[in-house]
C-alpha cells in the first residue's frame, strides 16, 4: 500500500504536489481554528452564562429583600434619609429586572415563564408602590394599597426566590455536563496535535523527497558545472514529473556542453595562434607606415617651404600688402607646427596659436561668413594638451559645419577646468546632424559599427584613449542648430617649462 502510495505521488505534477501541501495545511489550520473555537466557546460562553445567570438571580433576590426593608423603613417613619435609602432600593431593583431578558431560547420553558410572571407582577407592584408613596390616599383606601404592596412583596421575593433556584439547579446541571468534557478535553488535545504535527511532518516529508532534494542536486551539479567539471556524475532522481523531466535534459545538456567546451578550447588556442601571427603582421605594417610616412615628410624640405614662405611674406611687406604677409606668415607656422612637433604633449598656447592661424586663413577664405572666438579660463602656457587636437576639430567645423551654409556661422573654443580634467568644447553655428547620422557617427568613432564615417574624429578619439584611459570625446548635434565637440583629458600642468 505504501509503495502504491509513493508511486502515485511520484507521478504527480510539480503543481499538484504544492496545490495537495497547501490544501492539508490550510485545512489542519481551519481544523485547529474551529476547534480553539470551540474550546474558547466551551470556556468562555457556557461557563460565562451560567456565572451570570445565577449572580443575576441572586441580585434580582437581593434587591427585592432591599426594597422591601427600606419601603417598611420609610413608611414608618417617613424621614428623608428613609426616602433616600428607599429611591436607592427602587432604583437597584429596577435595574436588576431590565437586565433580565426574556430570551426563550436561552432561558427554557420553566425558566422563561418564571420571569415572564416576574417581570409582569413588577409591573404592577411599581403602580400600586408609587400611588403609595406619591401621599395622595387617606384612610382606609391608604391602609388597604399599603397591604396590596406588602402582598406583592412577598410574591416578588416568592418569584424571585424560585427563579434563582431554577437558574442554579439548571446552571449546576450545565456544569455537571460540560464537567467530562472539561477532563477529556486535554487529552482530546494532545492526540489532535500530535496527529496534526505528524501528518504534517509527513507531508513535508514527501515534499522534500519529491521537490527540494532534486533540485538541490541539481544545484550542486550545477556549481560543479560552474567550475569547469563537466564529467560529474549523472543527477538522480525517482521523479516521473516536471523535475524528472528536467534532470533529464540536464544529464543530457551536462555531457553536450562538455563535448562543445573542449572544442572551442581547441578552436580559442588555434585562434590565438593565428591572432599572435595577426598582431606580428600588423606591427609590421605599422612600421612600414611610419617609414612611408618618414618618407613623405623627406620628400619635402621643409627650409625651402619656410623660406619661401618668408620670402613671399617680405616681398608682400614691400609691396605693403599686410594681409597676404599674415597668409604667409600662418601658413608656415602651421606647416612648421605640422612638420617638426614628434611630442605627443604641447603647451596649450601652441595648439591656440596653430588654431589662431588656421581659423585666420579660414577667415580670409570666407570673410565675414566665419566668426571665431576662444574662451579660455585656464593658464595656456602651463597646461599640457594632446599634439594636433583642435586645428583638426576647427577644420571639421568649419567644413562640414559653417560652409555649407550660405549664411555662414560662428566657431567657439571655450576651455575650461573641472576638478582633475581639462574641458575642451569647439562648437558651431553650422547646419548640424540628423538624429540618424548622429547615431551612425557615434557608433562609428566608439567602435560599435564601423561605417567609415568621421575617420578623422576617430582618429583623434582613439589617440586620446591610447594616450589617457581616462579621457573621453562627445559628440552633440541638433540640425539646423549646430554640433558641439566635447574633450575630457586629464589635467597636466607644465613642470618643465616647455619652449614654445
């Protein structure tokens, strides 16, 4: 029976296990409710009715006694503490007859006609009192409602004097009743609790068994599988539902998983094979890039371009042609910044003296078209910025930016400190990005997509982060409104006095 039992709980769903725990605890629970219901019943109410009953009997027996002596008192001797001692006795016996009920159901037959006369012969013993005690009768009417009234005494403390002894021979009755019951009760108790706590223990029991401990195992399995060990032992369970079903395609996964690890290990150590070869390429293309480089740059001689360029520069000062002499003069100090700066790091002043002379020529190719303004709030010759950073982000203003609108634009520099950062914004009044093209912009220079868009922002961006892990580059823009260029580098004073 008791393996018939356990199979058929063993095939049960996951649900229905948890659905049959949570209905037999509930109902042990509604059972020990109803029960402690019953006992505070028992206790409180059963015992609580037959106290009152038999305290409101006698009260009721004890007033009438009362009233009688203070009602003889005032009458013979008609003082005003005797009527005070009497108003007190009426009201006390008034008192103890409203708080009788007439409630048929917990009364009974006897009882309920008993005070039913009661209540009534009350009744009439107020009038014939009160017509009494008011002092309005004489002679003999006086004499024969005084004996009306004592009359009515006696049969008040007849009535009164049976009804509290019906209510103690039914109370004593109850109690006699309820008296087994009340040595049952513990022992009644202790078996229910200890049945209740047993079929409980069982239940979660065969919870555990069912529930808890495959997925345990399962736990377990899975931190061996968390430290590389693929090739533990198979999970085992009896379980013919959901979780049976699942240590199944676990057993299967684990060995799978296992096999697919090995070969991408094997795949990742060919990888890294062919990605050292890689690198070994690249570092040489890097090298004959720097040659070719070297290269171009020996192609030109510089002294003669510096020379020329002076040369054309002194022949416009004789000829008192102003502006072509500053043309001249910035453009070989760009090509002579250009050329000879090898530092990775120059003094700010250099980079806005470079800027200065590039937004000049810019200026005299556009003329009132391009506005330029520089705003900067730190120490230019002590400050130490990345070589070649703004003349190519003015460049990208000016070009993409300020040209292609007929109405021309302005471009602002503004350079400031924040804590441990150097802020540097170049932004412009030009035509502004499409939220599509900004989007594309951004993934190409942060390396999500590469899209070939704005290479030379990327080319700066990437030399920023090669140079300073912390640095960081925005790009903000809004069409028909302008773009803002946003560079965070680390804030490096100048401690050796770099010549400019």
């Amino acid at each position: 029976m008791i393996k018939k039992l356990r199979s058929f709980w063993a095939t049960r769903k996951i649900k229905t296990k948890i659905s049959f725990f949570t209905g037999s605890v509930f109902v042990i629970v509604l059972f020990s409710i109803i029960f402690d219901a019953w006992i505070v019943r028992l206790f409180m109410f059963d015992f609580n009715d037959i106290m009152t009953d038999n305290m409101k009997g006698g009260q009721i027996v004890s007033a009438v006694d009362k009233e009688t002596e203070a009602f003889t008192l005032y009458v013979r001797s008609g003082s005003v503490d005797s009527k005070t001692g009497l108003d007190e006795a009426i009201k006390s016996l008034k008192d103890s007859v409203e708080s009788m009920n007439l409630d048929y159901k917990r009364l009974g037959d006897n009882r309920f006609s008993q005070l039913q006369s009661l209540k009534s012969l009350y009744t009439v013993y107020c009038d014939y009192r009160d017509e009494v005690i008011s002092g309005g009768l004489e002679g003999r009417e006086y004499v024969e409602k005084l004996y009306c009234v004592y009359d009515m005494q006696k049969y008040l403390y007849d009535y009164a004097g049976r009804y509290a002894d019906t209510t103690l021979k039914e109370g004593n009755d109850r109690y006699n009743e309820i008296l087994p019951v009340v040595f049952i009760l513990p022992a009644v108790t202790i078996i229910i609790s200890i049945l209740m706590f047993f079929a409980i223990l069982e239940i979660s029991r065969a919870m555990n068994k069912s529930v808890t401990e495959p997925v345990l195992k399962l736990a377990d399995a899975s931190r061996k599988i968390a430290a590389n060990d693929f090739y533990i032992d198979d999970v085992r369970a009896d379980n013919r539902d959901e979780l049976g079903e699942l240590i199944t395609a676990f057993n299967k996964m684990k060995y799978a998983t296992g096999e697919y690890i090995d070969a991408l290990e094997e795949k990742r150590e060919a990888l890294d094979r062919l990605h050292a070869k890689e690198l070994e390429t690249l570092e040489a293309e890097k090298q004959l890039d720097a040659m070719n480089l070297e290269l171009l740059k020996n192609q030109i001689n510089p002294h003669f371009l510096f020379n020329t360029l002076n040369v054309i520069g002194g022949m416009a000062n004789l000829e008192s042609a102003p502006t072509t002499e500053r043309m001249a003069v910035a453009l070989s100090s760009i090509f002579r910044y250009n050329l000879k700066t090898q530092e990775k790091e120059v003094l700010l002043s250099r980079e806005l003296k470079v800027s200065d002379d590039y937004m000049y020529l810019q200026k005299m190719r556009f003329g009132e078209r391009v506005k330029y303004e520089v705003n900067c709030e730190v120490d230019a010759d002590g400050v130490m910025v990345p070589t070649f950073t703004l003349q190519p982000l003015l460049e990208n203003a000016v070009i993409h930016g300020i040209s292609p609108k007929i109405s021309g634009g302005e471009v602002k520099v503004n350079i400031k400190r924040d804590g441990d950062l150097l802020v540097i914004e170049v932004w412009d009044t030009g035509k502004g990005i499409s939220p599509e093209d900004l989007k594309d912009l951004r993934d190409s220079l942060y390396g999500k997509r590469n899209l070939g868009i704005g290479i030379g922002l990327g080319n700066i961006y990437r030399r920023l982060k090669s140079m300073y892990p912390g640095s960081d580059m925005k790009v903000d823009s809004v069409l028909g409104v302008g773009s803002k260029i946003t560079i965070l580098v680390p804030y490096k004073e100048d401690n050796k006095g770099e010549e400019t």
